[in-house]
C-alpha cells in the first residue's frame, strides 16, 4: 500500500510538473504577444517591422485568395483601419503552439465608428514565423454582417 501511494504522488507530481512547464510561453507565443502589444498602441510601423520584408495574407479586408503585402503596405492598412476606428483593439483569448513555425491567435477585436457605433469582433489568426519574423498571416472572422 505504501509503495502504491508513493508511486501515485511521483505521478502526481510529474503531471503538474509538465503542466507548468507548458505555461512558459513559446518565442513564436512571445512574439505573437508583443504583435498584439504593439497592434493596440497603434504603433504600424513597429507592427509591420514584424514580418517579413514581402508577407502573405489571406485577410476578407484583402479580398478573396492570398495577398503579398510590403511593410509600408501593412502600416498603410492598419492606418486606415486605425483611421476607421480610432480605438481599435484587439484582446487575446488564446494562443495556440501549432508545430515549430505557426502560431495561432484567438482573439476579440472592438473598437468605435466615428457616427459612434461600436463593434465587437472574434477573430482567429494564423501567423507563420521563420527566424523571428512573420511570413504569413491568415486571418479569419465573419464578414457578413
């Protein structure tokens, strides 16, 4: 009986030893963070240093299919959202680690019209990252309404 419950708290130990061990975010989860960190400080320019020099989309606002962005597109882009809705922001739900280059964000986007209609959005982003920068960018939410 000893020995079983002895076996059953090394057991219970190892499990929550991975368990917090899984709760130290990635460098791909990191980055994702700070993506987000700079999207709701409204800092483009910071926000498109973040990929690549030419990125894909594949983003509703882009229209169908994948887009090949610049960085000086990307800030343009964000600009005019940002024009759109001058409070726009983003709150992470979740990140997910899928493989070694892909991470993939849950997140609700608000923000205010300037006839002050507000909007709450969830989104879910695909990011491809290889050696620290972003390459792809697969954004996906109703755009219906």
């Amino acid at each position: 009986m000893k020995y079983l419950l002895t076996l059953a708290f090394a057991a219970f130990i190892l499990i929550n030893c991975n368990d917090r061990k899984s709760t130290v975010p990635t460098e791909n989860e990191k980055l994702g963070q700070q993506y987000f960190k700079h999207f709701n400080n409204h800092d483009w320019k910071k926000t498109a240093e973040m990929y690549t020099e030419t990125a894909e989309f594949k983003d509703p606002s882009l229209g169908k299919g994948i887009v090949k962005q610049s960085k000086q597109q990307i800030i343009d882009k964000y600009t005019a959202l940002n024009q759109m809705f001058p409070d726009v922001k983003d709150k992470i739900i979740k990140i997910y680690t899928s493989g070694d280059s892909n991470i993939i964000v849950e997140f609700v986007s608000t923000g205010t019209a300037p006839d002050n209609t507000t909007f709450e959005l969830p989104i879910c982003t695909i990011f491809t990252i290889e050696n620290g920068k972003i390459t792809k960018d697969f954004t996906y939410f109703d755009n219906f309404e």
